[in-house]
C-alpha cells in the first residue's frame, strides 16, 4: 500500500501549487508573520527567516517523507508569486482520510485563492490518490476560514470544545504584545460526492465571492 504522496505540482485557471523552494524563504517567512495568521495558527511569533528556512528544506520535505502529508506552495501562475501554502496532514492511509489547512497571503486576499488551491488539492486527493475524505478543522471565530470550508463543499460535523490556543494582542492595542486564549474548533468533512457542482459555482462567482485570508 501506498504511504507517501509523490512530489506534485497542481495547476489550476490562475495557481500552480508546487514544493517549496530555498527561492522561498523570504516570501514565506514574511507572509508567516501577517497579524491574521500569527492570531490563528501556532507558528513561532515573530516568525525569522531561520524559521522559514528550516520549513522548506527540513520539516516541509519530512512531511511528505514519512507519510504524515504534503505541503505545497501556491503560486500565482502568471507571476509565479507566492501567494500562500497548502498543507495535508494527519494522513491516514488506511482510512485514505488527511486534514487540509491552507494560509494565504495578506497581499492576495480578496481573490479567492484559498478556495480554487483548496478544490484542487481536493480533486487531486480524490480523483488521482484514490482517497476517501478530507477534514478540515476551523477556530469558531475565524469566519473567513469557514468561508471557503463552505465554498469548497464542506458539511459541518460538530464542534471540539476548548480544543484550540488562539491568540489576539493584549488590550487590542496593534503594537501591544500576544495574549492566548482558548476557543472551539468546528470540524468540518469532505467527501467526493461533495464536490457535485462545486467547480460550477466557483467558476460563476469568479473564485472571488468573499476576502479570504487563509
């Protein structure tokens, strides 16, 4: 049985998603450290080069290596810009299920990226790995990431209580330090019958209905 995913690159109308390259790191680190996703994900804060560094050549490559996912960059494909990541992992390859997450760049959201990277890393998941669901974990109060969850054709599962740290800054103050505090996760699936007519309607709403920003 198969237990690694093969070194792909998927294209779509306007993104390639690909390996990160050492061409990267910069892009990467900077994009890392936007206020939005330093509030949602668990990335070092402030995230360095060195960071970044040791991402794309050493923890990115173990991903796909040992079986756990892949990480793939998205680039715009006219550009060849990076616009942001897409991440698999938590595969099981018994149960052909992984868990998608996805970051998009301040400076490209409001054009839909994460859906159409999201489809396509679904399609791909589908379609040519021969795999049978994808889960999708959000913060229940990160709207913009349950935006394109329900974009995509996700179905709400339930919600994990208390399972996810979040941060926001200390008094909302812009300048002032990071606070963590507990929230919900709601849990979202995907199946391949779920994608009946997804394609169609991002198509009809130019991939840009709503600004995301991960």
């Amino acid at each position: 049985m198969t237990t690694t995913f093969p070194d792909v690159s998927i294209s779509t109308e306007r993104l390639v998603l690909r390996p990160f390259e050492d061409a990267d790191v910069s892009a990467y680190a900077e994009m890392m450290n936007d206020e939005m996703v330093t509030a949602w994900t668990s990335v070092p804060q402030p995230y360095t080069e060195a960071d970044a560094h040791d991402w794309i050549t050493r923890l990115a490559p173990a991903e796909r290596t040992e079986g756990r996912g892949i990480a793939l960059a998205v680039t715009e494909f006219l550009t060849q810009r990076l616009v942001g990541v897409i991440h698999l992992r938590n595969t099981d390859w018994r149960v052909r299920a992984s868990e998608l997450s996805y970051v998009i760049a301040p400076w490209a959201r409001g054009e839909g990226y994460a859906s159409e990277a999201a489809l396509a890393t679904a399609q791909w998941l589908f379609n040519d790995q021969a795999f049978e669901r994808i889960e999708l974990r959000t913060a229940a109060d990160n709207t913009a990431a349950q935006q394109v969850a329900q974009k995509i054709g996700c179905i709400s599962e339930g919600v994990l209580r208390g399972a996810w740290i979040a941060r926001t800054r200390n008094g909302g103050d812009p300048f002032g330090g990071w606070i963590e505090m507990r929230t919900d996760l709601i849990v979202w699936s995907l199946l391949p019958e779920d994608l009946e007519g997804v394609s169609d309607s991002l198509a009809e709403s130019g991939f840009s209905a709503f600004s995301d920003w991960n």
